[in-house]
C-alpha cells in the first residue's frame, strides 16, 4: 500500500460521512428538531438577564 492508495482510501472515506451526514440531515427523524431549533428566534420568552439589559436602557 502507498500514499496514492492511502489518499483514495480518504477519500472514499470521506465521501460516505458527508453521505451520511446528508442522508441524516434530510431524514424526517431530525426534521422536528430543525423546525424547532428555526422558531427559536420568534419565541416571545425573555431570556434570563434580558430584562434586566432592557431596565438600564430606558
């Protein structure tokens, strides 16, 4: 085994886990974890210390 074998080895190795990655991240399963995750910023629940920052500036 050489270097060159080694490289292709790599690479093939790195094709799988970006598959597996991608596959993970398009399967239903994570699906409800992303939706909820993207409504974070719309919540209208203070988060601690946030009023306090707001008191101070008016």
């Amino acid at each position: 085994m050489d270097i060159n074998d080694l490289r292709s080895l790599l690479t093939v190795l790195g094709l799988l886990c970006f598959l597996g990655i991608a596959a993970w991240a398009y399967s239903s399963k994570a699906r409800k974890g992303f939706d909820e995750a993207a409504q974070i910023p719309f919540t209208e629940e203070d988060l601690p210390g946030e009023s306090s920052r707001q008191s101070k500036k008016g």
